[in-house]
C-alpha cells in the first residue's frame, strides 16, 4: 500500500497524514468513505451467522425494566419490527472472504494492532448505550442509517449492576447521522452512543489495545518457556536460548549456614539466591519479539482452516507452480521481525526472507514472481506444509 497516496476511505487523506493528524488524536467523521456502499453480507445474512456455534455473539436489547443482554449462539433473533434491540456478531471477517478483504483495506496499519471486524443489525431504536472503547475502532454504516453522538468527556464513570458497560452521565457534544458508505474513526476512551433510525447495520473495524499488565505477563511467560526449554537444551518455541542452560541448572547450596532456632523463617541467603537467578534472564527485544511474534499470531478461536486442494504434494514433488498464486487463508495471521518469521502461533521453521516477507505484506506470493522462483527447497517444504494445514491456498493464473 502507497502511503503516501489519498484514500477516499479516509475523506481524501493519506494514510500517513491520517496516522499523524488523526490516530489516537481526535474523532474524524469521512462521508461517503466508501461510496455507494452495499455490504457484502446482508441483515438475513447475519442473522444466520449468529445461529452458528462458532460464531461469538450477544444480543442486547433495552425495556421498561432496563438494559439486558444475552450470549449467543442464537436460535431466534427478534423480527425487525419490534423496536430496541441489536446483535453483535464478532470476528466475522474469520467467517468470510469479502469481510476480511474489507478489513484488510485497514493494514496502513500494523497486522500487530488490528483485530477484528464486528458487525451489529438493530432494530429501530437498537443500540448498546452510551459507552467508550479502550481501543481504537472505524465505524462503517453498511444500512440503514444511525445516529452517533459522541462526547471527549473525561468522566468516564460508569453504571453500576448491569451487564454492559453503560456510561453513568453521558454529555455528547457532537452528533451526526451515517448514512451506508459514511464512516466514523473515534480514538480510545471517546464517549459515544449510536442508535438505529430504523432496520440498520454498523461494521466496526476494530484494533488491539494490550494492556501492560498482558504485556509484562507475557514476556514473563515467554522466558519461562526458555529457561524450561534450555534446560532440555531444545531451543524452546521462541527460538534461541535466553541464557545458557548450565548457568540455569546449578542447584541452591548452602554451605556453611548455621544451624536455625527458627525453622520457619525464610531464610535471606535462598531469597538472594532466587534473585540472583531471576537477574540471569535477559528481558532485552529479541525476547519481546519472539513473545509478541508468537502471541499475535494465535489464531482465535473461531477460526477454521480447510485444505483445498492437492498442490502440497505437487510443491514437495516438483516445485512451486510456474503460474497462479499462493494466497493466505483470511484466517492465517503471519508477521515478521527481521529475520524471524511467525505465523499463526508458531515460529516459522523458515527465515523471514524477501519472498516470505512479501508473503506477509502482501497475503499473497504471485508463483511467477522473481522471489518465488528463488525460494529455497526448505521453504518450498513450509509452504506445502502450510498448505495441507489450510494456512495457505493455491489459486490458478
């Protein structure tokens, strides 16, 4: 993608002074970001979506009595024509190609921050309540229309005893009615409250916001799984060893302590030697790679990979194609850092070369192309794998 090139989706700016002027800044309403819009999916559509076990959705709806909401699968979904009430089907763009090309339009941003696509219908009416993202989130309206108010009100207290997260004192200062095609990018912790004027659908193309707590956790556990890995000296799921496996295996000596009137006490020279330990680990950037490589990867719950075809065995037995491409699953998640390359979960067994840094970039590795016809036969073995796994697919010229 030229970042430097004015996108309609973005009201006529470029990615970069989008990203400079806007990101985690300030609310930006773009009209018409996509014209003449008409969903790949429709309001029928998504009411069988949410009948599907895999699928996570909840349905909410609001009464005399106040705000309720319910966790899917869904067997019955109200009719259109009862007013007040809206289902959210997430991770939809794991359950089709067309939604997870749309989300993919979004990757002026790192694969690292973007999550999902959701994508609510509602009833007249319908709506989840004045609320606030801890995330960053672009709101597509698909049909119909809705209104948004929205307000960067510092307090963000919220309702007690209900199931959403309902602001307690909402005080929106600008509102605005989308139509199909209109978008509206709010940055994290934006009050807003959007309602349905009638049958609607809202897409929210929506991005991860890891918490530090997540974070330092994860790196914690990433250097678990080395020093465990290096004491079998295996190399472990993050690659090559934090510290030497030897240093790590010596066993706690006391020598020469003196005999304790208070058994119970711990004793200060084993709590020295558990942080001289502890201070052994280094928690530098090729660890945080690995974890975070590892970790964004995962491929979420919902997610089903499928086969489609017998190229694999053609790959291992005669070469990459001379023709067609390989083209990512919309499941598969795959970054790279330097020269390590991670896809859904795991650390390739394959540098991130040119060819598989394209692969990445683009989602998509035309057989043609000068990068493909130098891969290396060990890559060649990845990509067969990949595709008997159903992480990659072949498509004819």
């Amino acid at each position: 993608m030229d970042i430097n090139k004015p996108l309609d989706l973005l009201g006529g700016l470029t990615p970069r002074a989008f990203m400079r002027r806007y990101w985690q800044r300030r609310p930006l309403l773009i009209r018409q970001a996509i014209p003449n819009y008409v969903p790949a999916l429709s309001i029928t559509d998504i009411r069988r979506l949410v009948r599907r076990e895999e699928v996570e959705s909840r349905l909410i709806w609001h009464d005399s009595q106040g705000w309720h909401m319910k966790h899917g699968p869904m067997s019955r979904l109200p009719a259109m024509n009862k007013p007040q009430w809206t289902v959210l089907a997430q991770s939809v763009d794991l359950h089709d190609d067309r939604m997870a090309a749309l989300m993919h339009r979004f990757r002026f941003i790192a694969d690292a921050r973007l999550d999902d696509i959701m994508i609510s219908i509602a009833s007249d009416g319908g709506g989840v309540g004045p609320h606030f993202d801890s995330y960053d989130v672009f709101l597509l309206q698909a049909h119909g229309r809705r209104r948004w108010r929205i307000s960067r009100q510092r307090d963000l207290s919220l309702e007690p005893d209900l199931p959403l997260k309902i602001l307690r004192n909402f005080q929106p200062q600008e509102e605005y009615v989308l139509e199909p095609g209109d978008m509206l990018y709010l940055p994290p912790h934006v009050a807003h409250d959007g309602v349905a004027e009638g049958d609607c659908m809202t897409i929210s193309i929506g991005f991860r916001a890891p918490t530090q707590a997540a974070l330092a956790c994860g790196m914690l556990e990433a250097a678990n799984d080395q020093i465990m890995a290096n004491l079998g000296d295996t190399g472990g799921l993050y690659g090559s060893p934090v510290i030497p496996g030897a240093i790590l295996s010596a066993t706690y000596k006391d020598r020469g302590i003196s005999a304790t009137a208070n058994p119970a006490a711990l004793p200060q020279r084993l709590i020295d030697a558990t942080l001289a330990a502890a201070s052994k680990i280094r928690y530098d950037e090729a660890l945080a790679s690995r974890f975070l490589g590892v970790w964004l990867t995962e491929p979420p719950a919902g997610a089903i990979f499928e086969p489609s075809d017998d190229t694999a065995q053609t790959i291992l037995s005669e070469g990459l194609p001379r023709e067609g491409s390989l083209i990512l699953d919309r499941c598969t998640r795959m970054m790279y850092r330097k020269r390590q390359l991670f896809i859904n979960g795991e650390t390739a067994p394959v540098p991130a070369s040119a060819a598989m840094r394209r692969l990445a970039d683009r989602r998509v590795l035309e057989c043609a192309h000068r990068l493909a016809r130098h891969l290396t036969t060990e890559e060649c073995n990845t990509l067969a794998r990949w595709l008997e796994d159903g992480w990659l697919h072949y498509h004819p010229a």
